[in-house]
C-alpha cells in the first residue's frame, strides 16, 4: 500500500493538538468537571493526545454514530451506534471530532447531547472543510481550516484504513 502525501505533519499536528489542549484547560481553568465526548472511531487519536495537554481535571466517555453514505440522507440524522455510559447534566462537555465536512452529522449530535442537559456543551474538531458545509455549526476549537480534499491519518479512514498514519494525508490526488 502506497503512502497518501502529507497534508499536515506528524509535527504540525502534534503542535496544534498541543495548543488546542492548552486553550480548553485556560478556558475551563475555573469551571470544573470538564467532559470530553470522543465521536468514534475518528477522534480517538485526537482525544488521546488532547486530553494530554489538558492540565485540569477531565473526565472522557465514548460514542459511535451510524454513518450514512453521502446522498442517502438530506438531513444528516444520525443513529447512535454506541450511546454514552453516563448522564451529561450537570456538565460541561466538549465534543470532541474528527472533522467537519457538510456539518450535518456534528449539527445533529449537538441536538442530542444539549437535549440531556450539559450545562455547557461546546465542540472541539481536528479539521473542518468550511467549504462544503451544508449546515451553519458551531465550533469552538479547530485544529485546522483544510480545502476540499479528502484526508486519512491520525485517526481518520478511508474503508476503515489508514487511521494508523502518524500524519494526515491526502487521498484524493
Ligand atoms: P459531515 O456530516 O458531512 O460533516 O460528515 C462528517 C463525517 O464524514 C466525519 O466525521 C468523517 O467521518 C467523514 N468525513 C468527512 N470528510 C472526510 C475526510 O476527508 N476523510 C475522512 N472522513 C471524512
Ligand atoms: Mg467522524
């Protein structure tokens, strides 16, 4: 299997997910029981390096989502595959994503989650495509501002490989 070419480096990444994690903490310095909800399978290297850079006390749980081929759905509604062990009220939660293309899948999760309650419910995203989206989300920590190509690394797959890749890299060349 040939290498995808690098888009961003193992370097540049780890130095970003850094600061991201150095953002959150000075931003929940004072707030307590902060909780990040990792959106699997994509997330789980940025949760992992993330939460290494967050020096106030933090808390993680898990969720998987069905994904829908594109064109099967207008609506980006999603099914939780797998749901959360515990309750959100009370908290102050962080989604935490991969990335974020057209928005409808995160659009939607953001629905679900302030249903139950979180007293405060922000998103952090490793990369966002601004230019496909569909729906106007909001995110209030992203790693980088990518173009319209089509990226696997460091958690993120095409036909469940490359999440292994240390980097992010391109696919669609
Ligand atoms: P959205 O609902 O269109 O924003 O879809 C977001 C989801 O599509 C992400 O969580 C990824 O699972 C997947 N996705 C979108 N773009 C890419 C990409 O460039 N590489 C890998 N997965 C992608
Ligand atoms: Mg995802």
């Amino acid at each position: 299997m040939t290498l995808p070419p690098i888009l961003l480096s193992r370097e540049q990444v780890e130095q970003r997910v850094a600061a991201l994690g150095a953002q959150i903490a000075r931003d929940h310095a004072s707030t307590g029981s902060l909780h990040l909800v990792c959106v699997l399978k994509g997330a789980f290297l940025f949760l992992a390096d993330l939460i290494r850079s967050i020096d106030v006390p933090v808390t993680i749980d898990f969720l998987a989502l069905s994904s829908y081929a594109a064109g099967t759905t207008s609506t980006g509604e999603v099914k939780l595959l797998k749901d959360l062990d515990v309750a959100l009220d009370g908290r102050h939660v962080i989604i935490v994503e991969d990335i974020v293309d057209t928005g409808l899948t995160l659009s939607y999760l953001q629905e679900i989650l302030r249903a139950r309650g979180p007293k405060s419910l922000a998103t952090a995203c490793l990369l966002s495509k601004p230019s496909r989206r569909q729906v106007d989300v909001q995110l209030d920590y992203v790693g980088f501002t990518i173009e319209d190509r089509f990226v696997v690394g460091y958690g993120l797959d095409y036909a469940e490989q490359y999440r292994h890749l240390p980097y992010i890299g391109v696919l669609d060349e």
